[in-house]
C-alpha cells in the first residue's frame, strides 16, 4: 500500500507556489504551456465520471472501511471531495473557500458516516455545481484566494480540482492506482511538485528523471548532487506523499525527505 502521511497530504494540494502557466522539462529543456481551463474542466469531468463508476461498486459496508489516509474511512474522502467541490465553487464566485478551517473540518466528519447512495448523489451534484460554476464567463487570468491566504489565477483552479479528484480516487484503495492516472495528469503534477521544493534549503540540488523527461528541484546548483530515477507513477507518489520511494533509483546521496511547505 503507498505511504501517505498527514504531511504529505498537504504537500499535494497546497499549491500556493502556481502560475498561470506550467513548465515542462524534456530533457533538460524547458517549455512554458498556457494553462487551459476549459480543457481541465473537460479532464475534472472524466475523472470524476471514472471515480464514480468505481465507487458505485462498493457498497456500504466498505465505505465505511479505512481508506489509504490516516484516520480517514473512504466515507471521509467522499465528503471530502463534495465540500471540495462546492468550496471551490466559493472561490470561482469570489466568496471564501470556507467558513473556516473547523467548518470545513466539522462538515467531513459529519458527511463521512452516511450512506453508499447519499454519498454518490452528493458527490455527483457538487461535480455538477463545479462544472456549472466553470462555465460562467468571466476572466480567467483574475487572482482569485484560497485557504491559509493562498492566491492563484481562477484558470488553476479546474487542475487544482483535478487533482483532487485523481489523487484522492487513488487514496480509496479501490483499484485505481497512480498507475492508472492520465499521463498528462501526471507529467503536469510531477512538474508542479518538483516545482514546488525548487530553491528550498533543505532539499538537496536534485535531477528527478523517469529516463525521458526530467525535472530539478531543491536547493539551486549548477549540477545536481542527487538524481532520482523512476517511473512516472513512482515518481509522483514519491512527490505526492502517496509512495515511499523505494523503488526508485538513486545516485549522489540518499533519496532526499521532501519537507512540507
């Protein structure tokens, strides 16, 4: 089962260190794509459709078991995911994620305990509410405020979603691993977290590779000291939290312990 900590959790959603647009790194190279809202929007859809397919399978005996997040039943991550859903609706509208931290808290625990069928209908309703939400014109490039006092472009806002619905699909231990996630999902999330640790001080200088593509994050070098190879899906849940790294190969050190921003 992929390690997940409390720690790690957060360092795969908080993306207060985001821009309008992404970086992608081949080879060394590095080329700036525009974020498109409209097509991540179409991807949150998808997802969301594939985790529901999943999810209507079980019944109500295995949501309530233990998901692959500490202290969370799969029954939390499914509120989770429709409070999500209908906080970043708040944000798109220019209205706070959430009432506070212990609301949004109280709401999970509250939600979690409830049934296969309600549990589905409320996760289904609050996708569409987003996807209604994200179809609203307005401008795009506008700097909109998330929790803790985090801003980013609204365009951020359906991969923020995405990721959401993806990683947390994969936290429900259900049969969909990160193995199985879109490869443009995890191309783009591998960049965003090896971005995120770029210039932190207790992150060695490091080349992250899976043999094609390769990315550089920690402290700022003119060479790496540490290379991380592996595959793709090893990688991110490596990055995310959700794996713990041994089974990639490392050169010029020990696999560096990615500290939570």
């Amino acid at each position: 089962m992929p390690d997940a900590t409390t720690d790690h959790i957060a360092r795969a959603f908080d993306l207060r260190h985001s821009f309008t647009t992404f970086t992608q790194r081949c080879g060394g190279s590095r080329v700036s794509t525009m974020i498109d809202h409209a097509h991540d929007l179409a991807s949150v859809r998808d997802a969301t459709d594939r985790l529901l397919t999943a999810v209507a399978k079980l019944d109500n005996a295995s949501v309530a078991e233990p998901s692959r997040l500490p202290g969370w039943s799969r029954g939390h991550i499914l509120a989770h995911l429709a409070r999500n859903a209908d906080a970043l609706v708040n944000v798109l509208r220019g209205l706070p994620m959430y009432a506070s931290g212990d609301a949004r808290d109280a709401d999970i625990e509250r939600d979690a305990p409830r049934p296969l069928d309600v549990q589905l209908a409320d996760v289904r309703d609050s996708a569409a509410r987003f996807q209604e939400a994200g179809a609203v014109p307005g401008d795009w490039s506008r700097t909109v405020e998330l929790r803790n006092g985090v801003t980013d472009s609204a365009s951020r806002v359906p991969f923020r979603r995405w990721v959401e619905v993806e990683l947390h699909h994969v936290d429900l231990g259900i049969g969909y691993e990160l193995e199985d996630v879109p490869e443009e999902f995890t191309e783009r999330e591998i960049e965003f977290l090896a971005d995120r640790f770029a210039g932190h001080p207790d992150v060695p200088p490091t080349r992250v590779t899976d043999g094609t593509r390769a990315w550089s994050t920690g402290r700022e070098a003119q060479t790496p000291e540490v290379t991380v190879t592996g595959g793709a899906a090893d990688l991110l849940g490596w990055l995310a939290g959700r794996r713990d790294g041994s089974r990639l190969t490392v050169s010029g050190g020990p696999l560096p312990a990615l500290p939570p921003l």
